[in-house]
C-alpha cells in the first residue's frame, strides 16, 4: 500500500482508544512505525469500537 510517497506495511498494531488498549491490524510505515488511520477506520470500525466499550 502506498500513500503519501510511503510505502506502508499492513500487520498488527496497539491501538489505546477510551482508555482501553487493543491489537488490530493497520497500516504502518516500518521505518518510523506511523499508523496510518484511514477516514473509513476512523469513521466505521473506531466508531463501532467506541459504541461497544460504552455499552460495558
């Protein structure tokens, strides 16, 4: 995948989020370790994340 000149690798990150910390699989640059959360993830998969942990 590439985006802004970089090539990013896809594979499991730590995402803290609400207090809570989780491993999810994003895009990341393997030189500087920058995640790159896309409009889509942060829209849709965060926003589901976010609806869950308030439920708890």
């Amino acid at each position: 995948m590439t985006a802004a000149g970089v090539i990013w690798w896809l594979g499991p990150v730590a995402v803290a989020y609400m207090g809570n910390r989780f491993t999810t699989d994003l895009p990341y640059c393997p030189e500087c370790k920058t995640v790159l959360i896309s409009e889509a993830v942060a829209t849709g998969k965060m926003a589901e994340v976010e609806r869950i942990l308030e439920d708890k």
